[in-house]
C-alpha cells in the first residue's frame, strides 16, 4: 500500500514539475515556423521551375519572365535567410 502510495506521489510530482520552474520552453513553436518556411520555400522552388519552362516554350515574354524570377528568387533568399537564423537560434 505504500509502495502504491509513493508511485502516485512520484507520478503526480512529476506531472505538476514545470508549473515549479521560471520559464516553460515550447520548442513546438520554432519547429513549427521551419517547417512552414522549408514547404514555402519548396513551393517556390516549383514555381521557379514552372515559370522557366513557360519561358523554354515561349508562352512567357522575356520582360516578364525576368521580373517574375527575380521576385521568386528574392523571396527565397529571405526565406532562407529566415531558416538559417531559425537553425542558429535553435542550436543556442
């Protein structure tokens, strides 16, 4: 009965542990944000690869086709600036 008694005490001491310590940590956030910023970045990466075939086949103009990359391309520099800063943060 004891023994009982002491496994319930230690489960329970257990449990309500963090409400006793100064800062609860949530690594779920962090985890979360990479990974929509890794699926935003693939997304772009196949609209990078749409939009060059469009232009292997002409049914985008030059102008355009220059402007649209250079947009997605900046975007995912950001993107990736954002993952790196997230990773080194995350290592800390």
């Amino acid at each position: 009965m004891f023994l009982l008694f002491l496994i319930f005490s230690g489960l329970f001491l257990f449990s309500i542990w963090p409400l006793f310590l100064e800062e609860i940590i949530n690594d779920k956030e962090d985890y979360d944000l990479l990974n929509t910023l890794e699926r935003r970045k693939s997304i772009l990466y196949r609209e990078i690869q749409y939009l060059d075939n469009e232009y292997f086949i002409d049914n985008i103009n030059v102008e355009d086709y220059n402007s649209s990359r250079a947009e997605i391309v900046s975007e995912v520099s950001k993107i990736i600036d954002q993952i790196n800063l997230q990773s080194s943060n995350q290592d800390i």
